[in-house]
C-alpha cells in the first residue's frame, strides 16, 4: 500500500481494534476432510506468528460442511502448536452437554493453555443437530440460560452446587479443579438473530460473540445489540465493555480486486449453496443461474461481506464501526472461498495491510516520516556540509602529520 499523507489519512480509532478468526470449520465435504482439519491447525500456527489476537472453534454435528464437534478438541491441539494467541470455543452449545461436564472441561483447558483460553457458549444454532438429540429447538435458549447459569456458579463458588431442572441436575457438585487464569476464565455469549444472546450478555457481565452477519438487515440488529447488553447489564448491577465485543464478518482479500474475484472461484458458490440450506438467506434463489463475478457483486453490495483488496477491507470494517459505535474485536471467517494458499495470503494482507488503519500501530512512523520529508532538503544540505566539514577536518590533520 502506498504511503499516506498522515493529514488526509483517515483518523484511527483511539481503542485499538483487535483481530481474530472466527473458524466453525466451514469444509467443502467432497474434499479430503483429514487434510482440511490438519489445514486448520496449521492455519492457526501461521495466526499465532502473524499477531492475530484471537481464534474461535465451533461445535456442530450436521451439514457436512461445519465438521468441528468438540471446539475444546481443537483448543487443546492449537494450544501445542501456539505460544500467544487467545484460543476461544464460538461456541460449546450449551443444551447438548451437562453443566459439570463443561465446566470441568473450562477448567482443565485453562490450565492446559497456561490461561489462553475464552469460553464462548450458545444455544446450538443448527436445527439437524438438536433434532438428532431429540430435542424442540425452541427449548435451546431457555435450556442453554439454565446452564449457563449453573456453569457460572460452579466455576465462581466453591460450592456445593444443588439444582434440578427438566433436563439435569446437580447434586452436591462442585468443579475440583481451581482455575488456572485469575480471577477467572473470560466468558463470552453469542449472539445472532434474537436479542437472547445480548440479554444474557448483559444479565451476567460477559463479553458478547455477534455471528448474525454484517449485512444491510443484521446492521440494524447490531445497532441494538449493545443497547440490550447495557440496558441488561445496569439492571443486574454489572459493567459491560465495548472491547469484549466480536464481531464476525466474511472476507477474502488479495493485491488486488481483480486477483480477489478470480480467487474466490473456488469455493464461494458452493459456500453460498450451503448456507441457503441451514439458513434463511436469499443470495441466490431457488434455481437461479448465477455468473461469478454477479455473486461477487452481491456479497458487496449487500454488506454480506468484502471481497477485494486490502482498502476495501478497510471501508467494509470501518462502515461496521460506525454503523454500531465500536466493538472490540473484528473475526474473519475461515471459509474456504479462496483455498489454502490464497487464504494464507489473504491472512498476512489483513494483518500487514488493513489492521494497522485501525488499531494505530503505523501512524507514529507516518508522523516521523512525513515530518522528515518536509524538512527533506534542510537535511540534505546539513549531511553534504557535514560530509564535507569531515573531509576537511581529515585533510588539516594529514597535513599537520
């Protein structure tokens, strides 16, 4: 990228705006899935040295395309291979597991990471999975509150912890092991759609994981999200902060737009086709023929997400600051439109070229550069007299030898 002018450059954001990447899996399933989870982690790997803050791991259990069951299987494998970089569950789906279980689980993975860990917690957002467990997905979010609040207790109490609800109980439980983070492993609730994950991130003071989108409809939702967390949050007594908010959008840049469009022929349409079947979203309809480059149009146009080059990425980040009044924590997600080398790429543009406008890291070095060019030729004509006052002082003291 070319350097900017500091005046004319945009101004960055006085709180830094940290990056992660938000990684379900998605997997194209007629592709080799060992490979792609091995792809995964060492993805993760090149994460940790580039400097991205964080990295999120799902849970799901359908689909073919979404191939990661146990987020806390892949934290425990990114924590041999990473020495820095946060490693978070988005999400363990809360309804499908006991409380106990999981907060054992938080607690052990706590110390195996040294306390790198941040636990992200739903309600499950695929409807196959809950219907294989036999259960109404519109119990989910009243069932996942429930354990949500057990967990909490039993991670922040000694204990015991006695409660019996339609689908667990606790007898006498408490979590053995103490945690390894002080005072506690961060939580975080996520949110799509509803206002449920806003409400609980505020009823308990926990950090806020957004995956509904950055599209024209789910902005407007995002402008309310932070208004239900304080609202929650001041009737229950806690303290809620911006910079515990993430908010997840989809990517893919390269050098240029054109290099971009070309990229994202390998996965983008068959990507598109899958989230039409596990979501309401009307990209394409039902039969339609779509061109590559149309489909790249409305990714665009609709805010769904960015494909372009790294000053694109920049105005599609900045648009959801200010259409929401800051967040914490910006999460690319692994999709595999582009593959694995292209998306590497598109790893180190992000982080080289877009993230500095925003969290602030280059504008001294603009400030000293551009401050040194416009006294550029004072300089030069110091340097040619100091060079010169050099050679004269050598030759007096030759001769006076």
């Amino acid at each position: 990228m070319e350097l900017t002018d500091v005046n004319t450059a945009p101004a960055v954001r006085t709180a830094p705006l940290e990056c992660g990447v938000f990684l379900p899996p998605y997997h194209n399933p007629r592709r080799n899935p060992t490979m792609a989870i091995e792809q995964d982690l060492r993805h993760v790997e090149d994460l940790d040295r580039l400097g991205f803050h964080q990295v999120w791991f799902g849970e799901h259990h359908s689909g073919g395309y979404e191939v990661g069951p146990s987020p806390e299987l892949m934290i425990a494998a990114a924590a041999q291979r990473t020495s820095r970089i946060e490693l978070c569950s988005g999400v363990i789906s809360l309804p499908y597991h006991h409380p106990l279980m999981v907060a054992d689980r938080i607690t052990f993975l706590d110390h195996m990471t040294r306390g790198r860990i941040r636990v992200g917690v739903g309600p499950g957002a695929l409807v196959a999975d809950s219907q294989m467990m036999g259960m109404d997905y519109n119990l989910l979010r009243p069932r996942m509150e429930e354990s949500l609040d057990a967990i909490l207790e039993l991670l922040n109490t000694s204990g015991p912890v006695d409660r019996k609800t339609e689908w667990f109980a606790l007898e006498d439980a408490r979590v053995q092991l103490g945690p390894y983070s002080y005072p506690g492993v961060p939580m975080t609730v996520a949110a799509a759609m509803s206002p449920s994950g806003p409400k609980l991130a505020g009823k308990y003071g926990l950090g806020l994981l957004s995956i509904g989108g950055t599209s024209a409809k789910s902005v407007e939702l995002l402008a309310q999200t932070w208004d239900i967390t304080t609202r929650e949050a001041n009737e229950y007594g806690h303290t809620v902060d911006r910079k515990d908010w993430a908010i997840v959008g989809n990517i893919h840049i390269a050098d240029t737009f054109e290099q971009a469009v070309e990229e994202t022929r390998y996965g983008l349409r068959e990507f598109m086709d899958y989230r039409h079947v596990v979501t309401p979203m009307k990209m394409i309809e039902p039969g339609e023929e779509v061109a590559h480059e149309e489909l790249v149009r409305r990714v665009n146009e609709s805010g769904y997400g960015c494909i372009g080059d790294a000053n694109d990425a920049i105005n599609y980040i900045q648009k959801i600051i200010d259409d929401t009044g800051g967040f914490g924590t910006f999460l690319a997600t692994a999709h595999d439109w582009a593959d694995t080398e292209a998306t590497s790429r598109m790893y180190r543009i992000l982080m080289r070229d877009v993230m500095p406008r925003f969290t602030g890291t280059c504008e001294p070095l603009l400030k000293s550069y551009h401050w040194t060019q416009v006294r550029k030729e004072g300089f030069s004509e110091r340097f040619a007299t100091g060079i010169s006052q050099a050679t004269q002082d050598y030759e007096r003291a030759k001769s006076a030898r």
